[in-house]
C-alpha cells in the first residue's frame, strides 16, 4: 500500500528536489547527481546515481537531518523553483521515473520523520507571524497591511485583466520571447502573507521563499485573527495538493491564456488556456488560503489540467508559481498585529559555531537565522 506523505513528495518536482537536497549531503551522491544531471543522455551515469541512492540509510539520513536539516532542505527546493524559464538540469533529471522511484525509500523515511507531522497540517492560526524584509533601515517601521484588503484584491484584478489584455497583441507562439507575470498569486497586491511560527524559527518564510532577493535582514511580526470566534476552518481554504488547487480554480477561474503563455510553456514544456484563482471573488467565500507544505511539494510547477472549457481547442490548465510552502494568504480584514504587539529582528549569518537545535552535537556550517532581540537570541540553519 502506498503512503500518501511518500506518494506527495514524489509526485512533483519541488518534492523531489527535497529528498535529493537530503541524500546529495552523504557519500558520493553529490558527484554522481551532478555528473548524471549535466550529461542526461549518459545512462551510465544514470545507474551510478541510482545505485548510490540505494546504498543510502534512509532513516539514518532523515534522523541525522532533524528539523533544521529538513527545513534548510525545503529551503533548498523552494529557492530552486523557477516558473520563468525551463527546469534546470536537476529538476530534469529528477523527472525521469527511474531516479524517482530510487528516492522511495528516503522520501518514505521523510514522511515518517516526526519534525514533517505538520507539514500536511491546516493553518495554525494562533501561531502565525508575517516577515517583513528590511534590507534597508526605513522598512522597519511598516508593520503588517492588515487593512484595505477589499480595494487591495480590487486594484490587484484590474491590473491583472489589463494586463492579460495587453498580452493578447503578443504572438501565439508559446516559444517566442516574450516574459511577465508568471505567479498565480496576488504577490503584489499588498495584503497579509504570513506563515507559522516554530518553537526554534521565528518564521517559516524566513527558510522558504521561492524567488527570493538574497534577503538577510528580516523583521518578524506575530500576527493574530481580529476575530477568532469568527474566523472557523470553513472560512479558510486549504490546498493539501494538486486537487485543491485544482478546483480552487475551476471554482473561481480568471483566464491568463495570454499573459502567462510564455513563461509557464518553458516551464512546463505546454501550451494551454491558463488560468489562476479570481482572488477577488475567493474572498467573497473565504478569509485566507493556506497553502500545506506537502500540498506545495506535491503541486507547485506542474501543469495541471482543469474541466473549463476552453475557446482555442488547446486544453485548459493552471500552474501553482509563486507560493512559499506554508503561507497563507488573508484575503479579508481578518488579521491584527499579535497582542503583545513585538516583532522581533532576524539576521542570516554565517553559520560556523552556530548553536544546534536538533541537540544532535553537529553543529551547522550552512547560513543560520539569528534572532537579534527577544528572551534569548539564538540561531537557527537557514538556506
């Protein structure tokens, strides 16, 4: 019988990426990965990495990981995602039936690790916190948008119809060059995003952010629902893995045929009629979309296909670009800045003599999340 934690993390290419990230840190698989995924016609090289993953102990490689090994691994796969241009060779190379089914075992030891447990969890509202990046000084003194969320997603869907209309005077072809907005979120439109607070992490946005800006220096705001007694599990909506996503848009569809042709062909090798979630009319229904870290692993980057009909003949399809694993978005006033009202400053530093929070005596030489102010500063591996 399959397990579903194992099943998730193969079935897409950020899943996949993260058991690599683990096992790549033992013996020979990082020489073998890189020979195998830089000449991909050499099945040779193929075997060579298959059988070295073979020879890996699962468990011992999941138990030597421990959370902070596992979150930097998420922060690995999360920083390699690119929706904007073709896969790079890892990910190619990970497609390939035979390397993944090689992963099985490490993926199942993964998914048995208790540090993962919340990984397939629904949002935990009494423990989010929003990051707010302050490279420069003066963005330090803003503190969650947690108002205006309404005229927010409005002005967020204006922009993305014109948008979508301009595009419509580019050329068919999916190859020509053309590039613009490839994420299926309203990223830009300045409303809550936040993401759980761990007992060791200030925020689990500070280890995973696709697309990131090389970010050092970050403030983190514990934030709170206005209203819990009105904010229940039926107002948020959860993606747990490609079929919530799914009829998340089927449910609310709004067409990018044009606007995202370009970039998700590259990225997922199809042409199709895109579409994303109408944000707008999501919150007529529902506060907050949660995005599971198990629905991100299993779902981001593929293109998935939807019962829309379509007006080109080409199928209907939609990608899930742009989401950190664990965030959620709040698509109503529905937030407030924490009680206690303190955020607290995070640096990335480097990582030599760090302390462990996995009490396992290693201690990390990966970049680390030090925490500036609060009951204790401390340091934590970061990507």
């Amino acid at each position: 019988m399959s397990d579903p934690r194992t099943d998730a993390l193969l079935l897409g290419p950020r899943g996949r990426r993260l058991c690599m990230a683990l096992a790549q840190r033992h013996g020979e698989v990082w020489e073998a990965l890189f020979h195998a995924a830089h000449d991909p016609a050499d099945q040779a090289k193929h075997g060579v990495l298959v059988r070295l993953l073979g020879e890996l102990d699962p468990a011992g490689v999941a138990a030597e990981a421990g959370a902070s090994g596992l979150m930097s691994a998420l922060g690995d796969t999360t920083d390699a995602a690119r929706y904007w241009e073709e896969p790079d060779e890892e990910d190619c190379l990970l497609a390939d039936p035979k390397i993944a089914e090689a992963l099985r075992p490490l993926a199942q030891a993964i998914g048995d690790a208790p540090w993962v447990d919340w990984w397939s969890e629904a949002v935990a509202l009494h423990d989010q916190a929003y990051v707010q990046w302050t490279e420069q000084e003066r963005d330090k003194d803003r503190p969650p948008p947690t108002r205006g969320t309404a005229q927010a997603l409005r002005k967020w869907k204006a922009a993305a119809v014109k948008d979508e209309r301009r595009a419509q005077s580019l050329p068919e072809d999916p190859t020509a060059a053309y590039s613009g907005c490839w994420w299926s979120l309203p990223s830009d439109a300045g409303i809550t995003v936040t993401s759980r607070a761990l007992p060791w992490l200030g925020a689990v946005q500070l280890m995973a952010v696709e697309d990131g800006g090389g970010w050092t220096r970050a403030r983190v705001w514990p934030v709170r629902t206005s209203d819990d007694s009105r904010i229940a599990d039926s107002r948020i909506y959860e993606v747990t893995g490609p079929q919530a996503w799914t009829e998340l848009v089927e449910r609310y569809p709004l067409p990018m045929r044009r606007s995202r042709r370009y970039d998700w062909w590259r990225a997922t090798g199809r042409a199709a009629e895109w579409y994303i979630p109408d944000w707008a009319a999501v919150a007529a229904d529902f506060d907050a979309v949660h995005l599971t870290v198990l629905g991100y692993l299993a779902t981001a980057g593929r293109a998935l296909d939807l019962g829309l009909p379509g007006t080109t003949g080409e199928p209907s399809a939609t990608v899930l670009a742009g989401w950190d694993p664990d965030t959620t978005y709040w698509l109503t006033d529905s937030t407030a800045v924490g009680r206690d009202g303190s955020p607290t400053d995070w640096v990335l530093r480097d990582g030599e003599g760090s302390d462990d929070p996995d009490g396992d005596g290693d201690g990390d030489e990966e970049p680390v999340w030090e925490r500036l102010q609060g009951p204790r500063t401390a340091r934590f591996a970061g990507a």
